[in-house]
C-alpha cells in the first residue's frame, strides 16, 4: 500500500481541513476495508484519537459513537433490547470477527457500500447522523444526496421507541456478501420496508410503505400486494451472486416474512 | 495393538499450534530476492514484443526472464512417474499465453515493492487470438490452443493437438448398444461439474539458494518432492544431482501441490543470478493461476430391468483440461474406473470420451480425482431411474452394488493411463455401510420428505462411493529406519506430509511393528536427499503404499536387532525373544535391553549402524467404500438450502489412527458439500476468472458445517500394513450426488449442473409449478 | 518513520512506512507465525491480538499501533500448547498452517464470553477458515479446552 503520509491530526476541524485539500487524503476510521478500495494515498488521517467508539444510553434516545467496532454492535445487550436487535443482527451478519473488530460503524456508513448489511437496518430506522460541519442528518437524506466537500462523522443517534424490527440476509455462505437483505420495522403502526445489496445501497420501498402504512386493517392480500409493490418499485440487477429476477424474487418472500414478523395482527 | 487403531495425538500439531517455523516461507533466505510474475491478461494471444527496458533501469531488479532466456524444451508439470500420462505440452515461458493468468515473465528484485514497481513498468505487445472459452465447441474448433510442433506424449493417450484434444480412450465390456435395446427401462442424462479451486489455507511457496557445495536447495511447499527435482532437471537441462528438494510442513495441499507451480522460475533466477530467491503466490494467483478441478460433462445412460436389475451403464465425459493438459487423461479415466464398478453386474459397460484443451486456467489432481465427477453423475442418474422404476433407491443399490469377494471386469481393463490390475473385493463393507447409515440418519422417518412448515421441507438423500489405494504396479514408496544410541529409531520416509497426518500414521506403523512408543520413532519426511524416494502424497496411496514400506522396513529392522541379539548371546536367532524394550535369550534367561544392545553396537563392541531401507509397490488398489446421506432442509419459496446432518459410513480397513481417519473423512465431506452447493466458478465472457479470492469464491464456513456423523465399518484388508485401506479422498465423493439427490426429494427438482445454488433450485421449481 | 509499540509485551521500536501492514512488518522483523493466507482479510489466517482482540494484521496499518499492545502466538505460548493437546485428542489439526491464528482468536474468546456453547463458538471463529478438518472436530476440542480450568 502506497501512502505518503500519516497524520494524527490534533482538531476535527485540522482534520476536516487536511481532508478536503486533496482527493487522496482519506481519513482513517477501521481501515478494515482500505486494502479493498484504495491503493495510492496522499495523506492518511488518523480519526481513532478523535472521535468515541462508546454505545451511550440517554434517557430518550442512545448515540453511537462513528467509532464503534461492528462487533461491539453486535455485542451491545442495549441494542438487542431495541428494534427486535436488528442492527445487533445486521452486524452479526457481516463476515468474521476480526474485521469486525476493526471496521466501525461510522466507516460502514461513509462509504454507503452496496453491499452493507448494517446500512439496511440502520436506514429501515432511519437513524439521525452527527456530522462535524453538517451537523445532524438524516441516514435517508444523507444516503441519498451527494455533498462535494468531505465531512466527518462523529456519532448516530437512535431515538428510543417501541419499533419492532426484522432483519434477514441471504448470502450464498454466512461469510459471503448477501445477494440481498431485508430490514422490515413496524413503529407503531407505522412500516418501512428497506432492502440493500439488490446490488445497489440499502432503499426504502416508498410506494410500498406509502401502501399499507394507509391501511386501518392489514390482510394476506395486502400484504401480497406490498410486497409486490416494493419488488417492482425497486431497482435490481445482476452480478455473480445472483440475478436480477432472483433477487426480486427473495426481496418479495422476505418482505412478506418480515411483515408478518413486525405486523401485530393480520385480519 | 498397541500403537495403531488407537487414539494418538498427530506428533507435530503441538509445535505448528505454538507458531514453530515449519512451512517453506519460514525457511526462506532472508536475503533472497523476491520473484513476481507478469501474467497474461488475454486467453489466448502471441507476444509480439517485450520491453523492459524501463524496468530493468530500476535499482533493485536483478532480472528479467521471458520465453527469450530458455531453451525449447516441453516438459508437464504434472507432478506423475515417469514417464508421464500427461503430455508435454508446457515451456517455463512461452511465446505464446493460452488464459488469463498464464505467465508471460518473471522479474526478481531486492523487495515487493521493487519487483511490482518493475512489473508495472513493462510493456508487452499481444497480438490476439481467438480464444477457445466453451469446451463443448473445443473439440476441432478452428483455433489451435497447442500449434507448436516440439509437444508430444510419452506415450498413447490420445493426444490430438491439432483437434485442441488432450487425451481421449474408450472401452467397452459387452455391448451397451444391444443390452439397453434389451432393457425395459432406460434413462439418458447429461450432467456438468465445475472447476473447484483447492483453497488450500497455505499458498503455493517456493524458494531457492545455492549452498556451500554449489548445489541447489529448494524448499518447496509440495506434495511430490522427487518429481519436483526430476521436472526440475528436465525443463532447465540442470543435474539432477546438483538439486535437493526439501519439502517442509505443507499447509494443506488437496492435490493442489501434486504438479510444479512457480519451483522451476524460482529455480531459473537462483541460477540465472546465483542469489537465493523465493516466490510465493498470492491468493489470486493460487485461483487463477495454479489449477483447479477439471470441469466435465458426463452423460450418462443407464438400463434397467423392471425388477430392478442395472443391465447397461454408457458413460461418455467430456473433460476440459484447460490451457495445458497435466492429468488430463487420469482424472478423466477414474471418473469410470473408481466409479463404474461400484454397480458390478451389469451385462455390459462403455466408457469413453476426450479431454479438451481450452483457454480456461489449467486443471489438475484434486482430491476425489474424477471419481467425484464420475459419482455425482452416476449416483443421480441411479436415483433417476429409480424414480422412474418407482424403486426404492435404497433397495436398488442393495440389488445391484458390488460386495464382498466380488469383482468387476474393469478393474483390470482401466488402470490410470494404462492397463488395470485384476482383483477380488478382499473387504468390501458396502452393505454394512448402507444399513448402518440408513439408521443413522432415521431414512424411514424422512424419506422421501417431511413438512416443516409452509415453506420449509426436510428431506433425505444417498449416495455410494469408492475409490482406489494407490496406483498399482506404478506407485513405490520406500522407507528407511535407522537404530540410535538410547535404542530409540529414526524413520525417514518420502512420503510427504501436508496435514493429513502421515507422518504421524506411519510413526504409529513403525512403532506397532517395532513393539515400542511412537516418541520412540522420530519421523523425518522428505527431503530429496535424505530421504529414500516416494512418489508422493497422492492417488491415496500413502497410509497403504507408503505405510506397507514402513511395516516392511520395520519387519526388516526387528529381525536384524534380534540378529545382533543372538550374536550377543551368542546363539541362535530362534532363541531370541524381543518384546520391544528387552531381548531374552529363553534357555538361559539372560537378557539385554535394547538400550544396552544400541549402545554396545554405537561404542563398544562390534560396531555398526543398523539401518535398513525397503520399497513397496502395489500389485493391487483395495478400494475404500462409503455411504453418504444427507438430511436438508429446503426453503420452497428460495430454494435456500441447509444440510442439517451428513452421515459418512466408511470402510477404509482399519484405520490406523481414528481420529486422524475421522479428520480425513470429514475434511472430505465438507469439501465435497462445498462442491455440491456454494463453490460457484464464475469466468467472465473474456475468459478471467472472476471468483478469484476468497471474498468471491466461497468455501464453507463454519456455520455451513453441519452435524458431521462419521463411523468406520469393522473391516481388515489382508493386503494393507495392520489392515488399513486408504481414507484421503472417498470422504469427498458422496456429497454433490446425496445432497441433489436430497434436494430432488424434497421438492422434486434435478440439479445436474453443480453448483445446487438456491437460484437454480428456485427457476427450476418455478418452472416444473408453471409446467404443472 | 518510527512506531513505539508492545509485542507480546515487551516495548519495541519499528521502523516503518506509513503503508506497511503489521503482517509485513512482524515477517520483517522475523516473527514466523504470523502468516499470510490472502490479502482481502477473509481467512483470518494472520490474526493477531490488538490489545486482547483478534484482528487481521494483513489489513492493519503499522503506524496506527503508537502506544499499543500486540499478541502473536508466541505471546500465549501455555494456552496454545494447552490447546493443542485437545486438537490432538480430536484429531482437529491438520495442516496446522491456521492453528496459530486460530489459538489466538480461541484464547480472545475465552476471555470475552461467558461459557460459549458450539454455536456461540461457531460465530466467534466464523472468519478462521479451515479447508482440512470440516471444523466439528476443532469445535469439539475447544469446549473441552474452555473446560479445563487447570
């Protein structure tokens, strides 16, 4: 690996600076994945001496620290008790425990990698992000918009509530990245629907939600028909993991497992 | 027994668990340069022009080879005897590159970052050819992968260059065409199996130095030492005195390290720069690279009474060897040889096809060696026509599988690349390994299946396998035990250790036969110098080849101890007892230790080096058997798929240490279950192989792992050291044929194209509901 | 440049490039056991401890580890010899070229979960693959490890 520099900067904002001066300085979160995405960088800034790695609880909502190690979310006993443990199981999810170990949960999020896994929970929540200049962010907003200057995230909040949550991913092997995976959430009534690795970075399926979040009673049919709703709304394609009509297919049978998870009562 | 068929710990996990140097790498020169090689990035194309000018201005590059620095000498690197069933069809470098991967040439540099810097800076000019990439339109496709006129077999195999053909053969008992016509039920089936990759945990590693004598030593991390030193000497016209191979610990080898990787470039710097070099493969390279599994189709017709009575098997293969044909025809005779007799008493049988060349990475040995095709073929295509008779696949295999002191015809007709050998089943537990499975995995409960819930199905499937012990008449292994002061021995075998435990099961032989403790036997294995010759770890032959060479020189040794004895008693050797520690003399009681007696013949009196060396040849294979069954769960609306339980009933004769046999076999079931259902090979329409690490070619984890049962029969082959078979590959065979066969039970959909991947299984229930 | 760091733990002082990988620089500077078994952290071969926690060091930066506190197997030595009488008892260990790694991860577990059952082994150990054993035997031998209290 090729890196000219390595800076331990003493300020976010002395990082965020040397940032945005070249395309080839990167800051350094995990660096879990570094190997697999870069090969020539200029400066390497150095983020673990700045930002926490701690899951703290508030009376109303918890904040990840961006430096929180995947396998520490899949440790988190507080994380289990929240959302059916979906990000604790999306987490468990992802490959072997060293990566884990070193890969954070602010650099899974940065990234907005296709294949995440922990984005598909996080989003089917639609946690707020901390950013250092931009303030809070929604994951939805942020994942969906595209901000020329470099920022740095410092932690994600997760608002406290009784959302009940189903998370599944289907992988050729348990190691393997999923040819698709599925995060449901009923928040009192109210669903979302998100499916990520299709390949492509977790989404909502809108029209889906906009379906059956206006149903007063929900039957098979409905959500027979809000499953079809999201296979046809969202994109899928193909890679060596599996096609296109295969993965809508799985995006169809999980949703539906996932609802029926999550919905209280089917009439 | 004292020291074989018990539970004894292998004798060198402890130090390897601890960090303890023992693979090639670990012995590499600190020194030496590092070797990088420039791999083609076409299927198939002519180097037009090299220049490495730029590179070679680089500090630190100390050279450059390309097919310009070698003699035209066509050598196999596939790692057999002599002479070799492959062809010779190979060049160190070659003008020409036939796949993505091939190699084009080496630089050697004082570190990584030098070499790779070197390699980026050369330019070479293609010009392209038309690339063969779909082997059923290799055979007289109008490219020629093999044009140059220097290849040749050493002998007839079938070797058509210029119809891209390998190596073909046929053979045929009866008349298959007569005997199906005659057959109330008949079925026809084509199937297909991938390029597996070896994946072993160690990559292939080589490095080189000249030592104080101007000899040149290599550790290299091998199945086939002497080969190596023999190939060596041959592609680059050195004396073969002048080289020693020394194979250290192996971190797994599966057949992989059965042919020469990078041993012969990293043997060219040393001598071209006479500087200590080293080559270790990345992973890509190991994918793309070194060699995988042969693809094959195998289509396979089968005829039947309506009692149930197999009449006609015709097995025609199609085998893609990829760029170079090393094993091309072996592999592809034992997919009939170790499969076809498993169903003995058919009227007639046919077996024939050809191995293509096309521009795919190079194929090779791989534990299970066709057999594995050939099962996967033959144990589907039975259950199909059982389907079809509306018969229990069990009692079908009952009727017609071969037993105890049976034969079949061709055993002596099919050997590997020549002639058979003729033989009786001494051991053949077959039945008893079906019944006992059956109970195992509670068949009568499952089968055919079981709902679990709306969308989840249970199910059981079967196969039956055999496989072979070494090569008879061609494999010799050869051992040497040599008496030390103390009385303890050292036994130096070529047999190669490479993780499946042989030198601690051949410590145990010498130790059984010598009637003493294996911390008695120090084992040193391979080093071309040191050690007698062995062909090496494959075929299965080393716990029956190798391990009769050791029983042998241990026989040898007892008697020449009980000689030295008699001489100190001065009496006659019937008059000597030995019980391993003590020899008696039985008139006069008197006695000596073994202790005494070794250091009397080190220092004192009459002195000499006791040491003795004895060779083994087969004169036959005693196949090993087993039954496999699995039990699956089926997702119906994925076609995601789990294997809950695997149930491995095996007769390998006695197992000389049970633990390590178990290992063997279940190493084998998970690696035939990756085989079945997730080693996916992907090769873009380019030719490059796309799943070419581990993140895109997945083997199974230890969440796919299921619940492995694993029992050995009570069985005692006559003509193995204590009554051991081999066990190293039968363990792979079963599973592609036992879980599709599960997979068809459950929900009714063949696969015959492996991978079962849930996708396939998923479009294929689709369209068998749509049909209905 | 220069990293001041523990290993095993005894302080040493590195001279390194800002893009060497803890794999390379333990090779470097002799330590055979760590080993290379790809380069895209997915077979968990070169795991090392990072202040108690298993991580790949074929994808650790060097620079990063100021101050921190390395574990290779050399480190552990009475555990990984412990370990290994069980492997052997089971016939767990074959080409051995892994044990290293998994001795490690095996001794990390121990000290951060609470009585693992074979499943709660199975996830911790999923990134430590094996191509020789098909795994059940190494499970087997490590409950009786984390058994002995000796």
């Amino acid at each position: 690996m090729e890196i000219r520099n390595y800076l331990v900067p003493k300020s976010l904002d002395e990082a965020i600076m040397v940032l945005n001066q070249s395309p080839d300085n990167h800051v350094f979160a995990g660096g879990a994945w570094i190997k697999n995405t870069l090969k020539k960088i200029d400066t390497a800034i150095e983020l673990s001496t700045l930002i926490d790695s701690k899951i703290k609880e508030y009376p109303n909502y918890i904040e990840i620290g961006a430096m929180c190690t995947l396998h520490d979310l899949e440790e988190s006993a507080l994380l289990k008790q929240y959302f059916g443990g979906i990000i604790a199981k999306a987490s468990q999810s992802i490959m072997g425990i060293t990566v884990k170990n070193l890969a954070t949960i602010g650099g899974t999020i940065v990234g907005k990698y296709s294949f995440s896994d922990l984005l598909t929970a996080l989003l089917a929540i639609d946690v707020t992000l901390v950013f250092h200049s931009k303030g809070k962010l929604k994951l939805s907003t942020f994942l969906t918009t595209n901000y020329p200057v470099k920022d740095i995230l410092l932690s994600i909040i997760i608002e406290k509530n009784q959302t009940l949550g189903y998370y599944h991913k289907v992988s050729r092997t348990s190691l393997d990245f999923a040819i698709i995976n599925v995060a449901v959430t009923n928040n009192n009534n109210r669903y979302s629907i998100v499916v990520g690795a299709r390949p492509g970075t977790a989404a909502f399926a809108l029209s889906a939600m906009n379906y059956i979040n206006q149903l007063k009673n929900i039957t098979e049919q409905d959500i027979e028909k809000t499953c079809e709703l999201a296979a046809d709304e969202l994109s899928f394609s193909s890679n060596f993991r599996g096609t296109k009509e295969y993965r809508k297919s799985l995006a169809f049978v999980y949703i539906k497992r996932g609802l029926k998870a999550v919905i209280n009562h089917v009439s | 027994m004292k020291a074989v068929n018990i539970i004894t710990p292998s004798i060198d996990g402890q130090g390897l668990m601890m960090g303890k140097p023992g693979y090639t790498n670990d012995f590499s020169d600190k020194n030496s340069l590092i070797i990088k090689v420039l791999r083609s990035p076409h299927p198939y194309a002519k180097i037009v022009s090299i220049n490495d000018s730029e590179a070679l201005k680089l500090k630190g590059v100390e050279c450059i080879l390309s097919y310009k620095d070698f003699d035209r000498r066509p050598f196999t690197r596939a790692g057999q005897g002599y002479p070799e069933p492959s062809p010779h069809d190979k060049f160190v470098f070659d003008e020409y590159v036939r796949y993505v991967g091939d190699e084009v040439l080496c630089v050697a540099a004082i570190d990584e970052v030098t070499a790779e810097k070197a390699l980026a800076l050369i330019k070479v000019e293609y010009q392209i050819l038309e690339s063969v990439l779909d082997f059923e339109s290799a055979m007289n496709h109008q490219s020629i992968i093999h044009p140059e006129p220097e290849i040749h077999e050493m002998f007839p195999i079938g070797f058509e260059p210029k119809k891209n053909i390998a190596a073909s053969y046929q053979m045929h008992i009866g008349n298959v065409e007569k005997s199906l016509a005659q057959c109330d039920v008949v079925i026809k089936e084509s199937f297909y199996t991938q390029a597996q990759a070896h994946a072993m945990m160690e990559p292939h590693a080589v490095n080189s130095r000249f030592d104080y004598q101007n000899r040149l030593v290599l550790y290299s991390s091998t199945q086939t030492p002497f080969h190596v030193r023999r190939i060596i000497s041959q592609a680059l016209n050195f004396p073969l005195s002048r080289i020693r191979v020394i194979k250290p610990r192996v971190g797994g080898g599966f057949g992989g390290k059965q042919a020469i990787h990078g041993e012969i470039i990293c043997s060219a710097v040393t001598i071209k720069t006479g500087k200590p070099a080293k080559l270790v493969y990345t992973r890509k390279e190991v994918f793309e690279s070194s060699y995988s599994r042969h693809p094959m189709r195998i289509d396979m017709t089968l005829g039947a009474d309506l009692e149930g009575h197999l009449k006609a098997i015709d097995c025609y293969v199609l085998s893609d060897t990829g760029a170079y044909g090393e094993h091309a025809l072996t592999v592809f005779m034992v997919t009939g040889s170790k499969v076809l007799p498993l169903y003995n008493k058919v009227d007639s049988v046919r077996f024939h096809g050809h191995v293509v060349y096309t521009n795919h990475t190079p194929a090779g040995a791989f534990r299970g060696y066709g057999a594995i095709q050939g099962n996967f073929a033959l144990e589907s295509a039975v259950d199909m026509l059982c389907e079809k008779l509306k018969m229990s696949p069990i009692a079908f295999r009952q009727i017609n599988m071969i037993k105890e002191t049976e034969t079949s015809p061709i055993f002596a007709i099919m050997g590997e690349g020549t002639e058979g050998t003729a033989m009786n089943m001494e051991t053949c537990k077959l039945e008893f390994c079906l019944n006992r499975g059956l109970e195992l995995i509670n068949w009568q409960k499952t089968y055919p299946r079981i709902q679990i819930d709306d969308h989840t199905v249970r199910s059981v499937g079967m196969a039956i396998a055999m496989q072979g012990s070494g090569i008879p008449y061609i494999d010799m292994g050869a051992a040497t035990i040599k008496l030390n002061d103390d009385g303890f021995y050292n036994l130096l075998v070529g047999a190669t250790e490479i993780g499946q435990g042989s030198d601690t099961i051949l410590t145990q032989i010498a130790a059984e036969e010598l009637m003493t403790t294996v911390d008695k036997v120090i084992v040193y294995s391979s080093d071309t110098d040191l050690t007698p010759f062995d062909v090496g770890a494959y075929a299965s032959s080393t716990t029956f080849v190798s391990g009769n060479a050791v029983l042998k020189a241990a026989k040898t040794m007892k008697s020449k101890l009980v000689e030295e004895a008699a001489n100190y008693f001065n009496c006659d050797i019937i008059l000597v007892e030995f019980n391993g520690e003590v020899f008696t003399q039985i008139k006069t009681k008197d006695s000596i230790t073994l202790k005494a007696l070794s250091n009397r013949l080190y220092y004192n009196h009459d002195q000499k080096q006791l040491m003795v060396t004895e060779s083994y040849v087969g004169h036959k294979s005693p196949p090993p058997f087993m039954a496999g069954f699995a039990e699956i769960d089926l997702d119906t609306e994925t076609g995601e798929v789990k294997v809950n339980k695997y149930v491995s009933v095996v007769d390998c004769g006695v197992t000389i240490n049970p633990k390590l046999a178990k290992g063997q076999v279940e190493g084998a079931i998970v690696q035939g279950m990756g085989m079945a259902l997730y080693e996916d090979v992907k090769v873009s329409s380019q030719g490059k192989l796309i799943s070419n690490d581990f993140m895109s070619y997945r083997i199974p984890s230890r969440n796919e792992t299921p619940e492995l049962i694993t029992e050995f029969a009570i069985s005692h082959e006559p003509s193995g050291p204590f009554g051991a078979k081999s066990v190293g590959e039968i363990g792979i065979d079963t599973p592609p044929a036992a879980i599709t066969n599960a997979i068809f039970n459950a929900c009714g959909v063949r696969i015959k194209t492996l991978p079962a991947t849930p996708e396939k299984i998923l479009m294929e229930l689709r369209r068998k509901n749509h049909e209905n | 440049m220069l990293v001041n760091l523990f290993l095993n733990g005894e302080a040493k002082t590195l001279q390194v490039e800002p893009g060497d990988f803890l794999l390379d620089t333990l090779q470097k500077n002799n330590v055979v056991s760590v080993r290379r078994g790809c380069e895209s952290t997915s077979c968990g071969v070169c795991t090392v401890l990072l202040e108690g926690k298993p991580v790949p060091s074929c994808s650790l930066l060097t620079v990063r580890l100021e101050g921190k506190s390395i574990t290779t197997v050399e480190g552990i030595q009475k555990e990984a010899e412990k370990l290994a009488h069980y492997f052997g008892l089971e016939g767990a260990d074959q080409c051995g070229f892994c044990n290293p790694s998994m001795a490690l991860t095996v001794y990390a577990m121990k000290k951060e979960l609470k009585d693992p059952t074979i499943e709660t082994i199975k996830s911790y150990l999923v990134g430590n693959l094996c191509r020789c054993t098909g795994y059940q035997a190494q499970h087997i031998a490590i409950l009786h490890y984390l058994e002995d209290q000796s």
